[in-house]
C-alpha cells in the first residue's frame, strides 16, 4: 500500500513537472520571460509618458493578441512574481472578462512586482527610466487596478458581488464601455477596430442592442474622440426604442436585465444616465410627441435644464416662455451654467427675437469656480458648433460692453474665428505685449485685439450688416 502511494505520489509530481516544462516552451512563457528585463514599467499611467522604443515595444508585445489567453492564466502561478504581472497585463488587455476570478485570485499576492512612475511636472529622460521617480508595486496591486475598472464602471465595492451578477452574461454595457476607452486610449497600441466592436453589438438581441448603442454613443469623453454611432444612427436606434421606453427612460428607468442599467447611484453611471437623457431631449421633436410636453415639465425635473428645452422644441408656439421661466428658476450662485445652456436654446429656437436677452446674460454672467471653464466659455463653446451663431457671435462682438471682455473670452471668439475662416492669423495674438508687466502696455494690446476681433467680422460673416439676423434653428 505504502508503494502504491509512494509511486502515486511521484507520478503526480512527474505529470506536473512536465506539464510546467511544458508550459515553459510555450510562445507566451518565451515571450513573458524575454520581457521580464525590459519592462521598467507595468501600469497604464506608465505610457503616458514619453517612453523610449525599447519601453513601448514590450507593451506592445503583451497586447498581442496571438498570445494564448488559457496560457497566460496558467503563466499567473509562476514562482517568478515579474511573470505572474506581466501575464496579469497581458490578460488585461484581452478585453475578456471570464478571466477575471483568475486574476482576482491574486489579490492577496504581495510579491515585489513593477513599478509605476509618479507624475512630475518636468520631462524626463525616455533612455533612462530607471532614473524615472517611482512608486513600487505588488502583484496583488496590480490584479487589483484591473479589478477596479470593472467595478468603478459598474458600480460595485468589491469583487464578489460583482461577479455573482455577472459570471453568467455573455455582455454588458461596461464591458463594451471599457473597451470602446481603450480604443479611445493613446496606451492602446494595437489598435482594435471600432468596427468589431459594433459587429459585436450589432447581434445583441433587442432592446439590449439599441441600449448599448446608445450609452456608447453618448459616453462621456473630454478629449475629441471618433464615435462609434453618427448621430442619424443614434436616433434610429433611440426610436426603435419606442415612445413608451424613451418616457420610461428620462423618467429614470430603463427596461434592461443588464445589471449595468439598473438604477445606480454612482457618478459613473449618472453621468452616462444624463448624457443619454441629453441626447433624446436634444431630439425630442425626432422621438418624442407634443403632448410630452406637460411630461417634461414636471416638477421633479425642475432641476435639470434639458427638460424644459425638450418641451420647448415640443411646443414652439410657447417656446419662449417655457425657456424664460426655466432661465428665473436657475437663479443660484451657480446656476448661469445652466443659463449659458437656455439662452443658447433660446437663439436656436427664437432666433433674433431673443439676442437682446441673450447679450444682457452674456455681459453679465459669473466668471464661475477658479479653475473650471466659465459660463461665457460654455456658451462660446456651444457657439462655435452651430453655423447659426454668426450674427449672434457679430452682435455680441458689436455690442459697447464688448471693450470690458476679459481676454479668456476674447481668446474664444478667437479660436470660433479661426475655425469659422480657416486662418489660425486672421486675428493675432499680441503675446509680447500681453505679458508686459506694464498694465498700459497690456490694455492698449487689449484694445488692439479687441479691434482686430471687430474687423474680422467681413471674414466669417460677408453678407452681414449691423442689422443682419438669423431666424430660429430647425431642430
């Protein structure tokens, strides 16, 4: 008996040692190990900065998609702490969240592993970077930092809830969101195609589909990033919704059994939640019917400004006063944000009608909260998206109270010039003089750009007399 276990126990040990040599000769185990000694960095704020070809060959080199992912998780109980984070990184960027109970199981490793560099205001040497200020890092940290974005995106505290509501799905609406970020993303060096990714979605059953394309096409981004769906295409699918669902929706509650629409509280999924709502009050005269109208003027909707817009587009006989009376109630410390958004609603559905307002709230509006954009830089903003801001933008420029504008907003108008003419010069910068610390020298700049702002108008606006307007935009 003592034999048969003694020879039992060597065979299990022969059978694993060979499947560990086995292993061993694998692509993914030649490619892990021929990287261990040229990753200085493993995160993806590492890529971030200028790296050297060396650096982001052997990123690259891990987001190969030939490497075998059952490989790569087997990779993850090597006795080598390097190869158990590369292989972590390298599954990672599979974008397959099954893997995930694999890499959580090393939460608990806290083996030495790569570090991650700290952010400094300064360059630094792309040869060098092992000069580079560091932070360390464990295995376990990093199987935690790919966890987090699953959760973060979806909501969840930690992992075993999370995935008790999702071991069983075949997608959801985070997982798609967190590769479209990855195409998005500039540490995405092999480049999937957004066209898999809308392959993908395109065999989702309804309403599933028309969901997923949607919060994608909406997904909050601060950078100019190319879209997965036109907006023709976002509308098609907003409509195969249906009245009854879009009513539902801006009510709060979408008809889904993702987990990633139920109704959440997190700033993730609120942002996305109204970014969404935006874009079906933006279309609401496309999806919705006029008798919404008394819908969107509920007094539970009072605090968000697209509903009254909505309803405005809605009822155009009485747009104007819907707008007014949604401009009085925002009337916090905060609030010409929002007013920035209903005066420019205001000129689309009003038109000229309404520019005498309009100018009133711009030469007098907050210049907001330190750092953030002001209120008149929402409202350029917005300008410069429309064509049919031209004789607004004009008159705001005529206007006498244009001689007070700071040069923040000057430098707007600026950038809406070069875009509407074409010509970055057709309004110089008076740099030197701005800096001078002369404050006369400084305001006869001032003044001399302003001047140069005003004479720009025959460029962008060739038609244009002092009386020129513009008629109300068709939705």
């Amino acid at each position: 008996m003592k034999k048969s276990l003694l020879r039992y126990g060597i065979l299990i040990g022969v059978l694993a040692n060979a499947s560990w040599l086995s292993l061993a000769q694998t692509p993914e185990a030649r490619t892990l190990s021929a990287l261990v000694p040229k990753v200085h960095f493993l995160c993806g704020f590492a890529i971030s900065f200028q790296a050297s070809p060396e650096s982001v060959s052997a990123w690259k080199a891990l987001q190969d998609p030939s490497l075998d992912t059952n490989n790569l998780i087997r990779l993850l109980s090597s006795e080598d702490p390097k190869i158990r984070a590369l292989a972590i990184f390298a599954l990672d960027y599979k974008n397959d969240p099954r893997v995930l109970p694999d890499i959580a199981a090393l939460q608990p490793d806290q083996a030495p592993a790569y570090s991650c560099p700290l952010p400094v205001a300064q360059a630094l040497p792309p040869d060098k970077p092992e000069t580079w200020p560091q932070q360390p890092s464990t295995v376990g940290g990093l199987a935690t930092e790919v966890l987090n974005r699953y959760l973060t995106e979806s909501g969840y505290a930690n992992f075993s809830n999370y995935w008790k509501d999702y071991k069983d799905r075949h997608y959801s609406v985070s997982w798609f969101a967190l590769r479209l970020q990855r195409i998005w993303s500039f540490d995405n060096l092999n480049h999937p195609s957004m066209d898999d990714l809308r392959r993908e979605i395109s065999q989702l059953p309804a309403p599933d589909r028309q969901w997923t394309a949607l919060w994608l096409g909406t997904l909050p981004n601060p950078n100019k990033v190319v879209r997965p769906y036109t907006e023709d295409e976002m509308v098609q699918n907003a409509a195969e919704l249906g009245h009854d669902a879009l009513l539902q929706f801006l009510d709060g509650h979408i008809q889904s059994t993702d987990p990633d629409l139920r109704v959440r509280q997190d700033p993730v999924h609120r942002e996305s939640l109204h970014a969404l709502q935006r874009f079906v009050l933006k279309h609401s005269r496309q999806l919705l019917v006029e008798k919404d109208r008394d819908f969107l003027l509920q007094d539970k909707f009072a605090r968000s400004v697209w509903y009254p817009i909505g309803a405005a587009q809605l009822d155009r006989k009485n747009a104007a006063d819907i707008l007014h009376l949604a401009y009085q109630r925002f009337d916090g410390k905060r609030d010409d944000y929002n007013r920035a958004v209903l005066t420019m609603a205001l000129w689309n559905l009003e038109g000229s009608r309404e520019t005498g307002f309009i100018l009133d709230w711009f030469y007098t509006a907050s210049m907001g909260a330190g750092l953030y954009a002001t209120p008149r830089h929402q409202f350029l903003r917005d300008a410069e998206q429309q064509a049919n801001t031209r004789p607004l933008i004009a008159a705001l420029i005529r206007d006498p109270r244009f001689d007070t504008l700071e040069w923040n907003s000057l430098n707007d108008l600026v950038r809406i010039i070069a875009r509407w003419t074409g010509q970055r010069s057709a309004v110089p910068y008076p740099e030197i003089q701005a800096r001078s610390e002369d404050s006369r020298v400084r305001d006869k700049a001032l003044a001399e750009y302003r001047r140069r702002i005003r004479s720009s108008i025959s460029l962008w606006l060739p038609y244009d007399s002092p009386h020129t307007s513009s008629g109300p935009e068709q939705p």
